[in-house]
C-alpha cells in the first residue's frame, strides 16, 4: 500500500498516455532486447523518434510551458512523459524560454533529442582532461549547431554529452528527450568552461519526484 501511492507520487510509468508516447516506447524496449549494439540500435530507433517528432496533438498544453519553480533556472521547465520504473528509460519534454540557455551539463546515458517547437542552438564540448580532478573540467568547444524543427542528434557517452542548449526562437522552444537513464534524478555534472570547473548538478522534474534514495 505505502509502495503504491510512493511510486503514484513519483510517476512513473506512462505519464502521458498516448499511441504515440507508446509506439516509441514499445520500439525502443523491442530494439533494446534485439540490438546489443548501441550505435547500431540508436540509428535503427531514428524512424520512430522522428515519427513522434513530426506527430501534432499528444504532448499536453501543462508539459508544453515554462517552469517558474525550474530546478535548472531560467523558468526552464522539464517534464517526464514516461519513465521506467528501474531507471534505464525516459521520455521528457524540455521547455526554454526564449533567450534562456541550460546550464552546461552532460547526460550520462546514450539517447536521442529532437526539436518538437521553436529553435535550438546547441553548444557541444569536448573534454581534455582525464577526469581525475574530481571538481576540475577543461572543456573545448566541439561544434556549435541550429537545431530546427524535427531535427534531431544522437547522445552516445562520451560522444556529445557535454552541452548546452538555448533557445533562438520567439516562442519557447521545445525539445523531446529519450535517454536510457531517469535523466532529471540522476546525479549528473554541470561546468563552467570559462572556470575549469564542474560540478554535481541534479535538475528533477517539474511534475514528478525523484526516488528518495538518490538524494543522497
Ligand atoms: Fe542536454
């Protein structure tokens, strides 16, 4: 009874309920049993994640807005959509307001990001440390990119994890995120470029709870 309404709080499983939500689910987990291969099984998901990206109507008006209480700042709002509960799969909407940026952060977790409304510019670094220096970070600037509607890029550690986003349309943008972690509860890292710093940084979701034991 007390692990029932736990894990109703933190919402897990479909939060949006939908045959879209679910066809790329279904896809990925099918594509997860079959293809051992990472980059093999990222290329083969690419038709139902652009699918999702291209279909109107299932993303909620309440996980489509900003965030004034943003764990990341910024009113920047970041929704779970779907989350398994043994933490290997999300499905998340991140909301930018116009001229806001994320801060500089990694993943942690292969996945894919696609551009659902509005326009991105994405920032990629590249580390050139060894990591040893646990507070210490010397990034470079790898790539810098226009991301449009419909367009999407490949997460694959260490390949692309480090960057940030802002958004460059008048409206918010809106980006779709499908990573094999429980992205917005894991501890991850957040850097300072101009500094040589990083940091451990956990944004949390703006409509579900994390799992009381990774606060710690
Ligand atoms: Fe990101």
């Amino acid at each position: 009874m007390c692990d029932l309404s736990q894990q109703a709080h933190q919402h897990f499983g479909y939060i949006v309920d939908t045959a879209e939500v679910r066809s790329l689910i279904a896809e990925t987990e099918r594509l997860s049993r079959e293809i051992s291969d990472t980059r093999v099984r990222l290329e083969r998901l690419r038709p139902a994640f652009a699918s999702l990206l291209a279909a109107d109507g299932w993303l909620p008006e309440e996980y489509a807005g900003p965030d004034e209480k943003s764990g990341m700042g910024g009113g920047i709002g970041q929704y779970a959509l779907y989350r398994a509960e043994d933490g290997s799969l999300c499905l998340f909407s991140l909301v930018i307001p116009p001229g806001k940026r994320t801060p500089v952060h990694d993943h942690l977790a292969w996945g894919l990001v696609g551009l659902y409304r509005g326009r991105q510019y994405e920032t990629v670094y590249r580390r050139l440390d060894n990591g040893r220096d646990e507070g210490r970070a010397s990034l470079t600037i790898e790539r810098q990119q226009n991301i449009e509607r419909g367009e999407f890029y490949t997460l694959l550690p260490p390949d692309g994890d480090i960057h940030y986003v802002e958004t460059v349309s008048e409206a918010p943008s809106i980006s779709i995120h499908l990573l094999a972690n429980d992205t917005a509860c894991v501890w991850r890292h957040q850097f300072d470029p101009v500094a040589g710093t990083v940091s451990p940084f956990r944004s949390g979701y703006s409509n579900a709870q994390c799992p009381e034991d990774s606060l710690s």
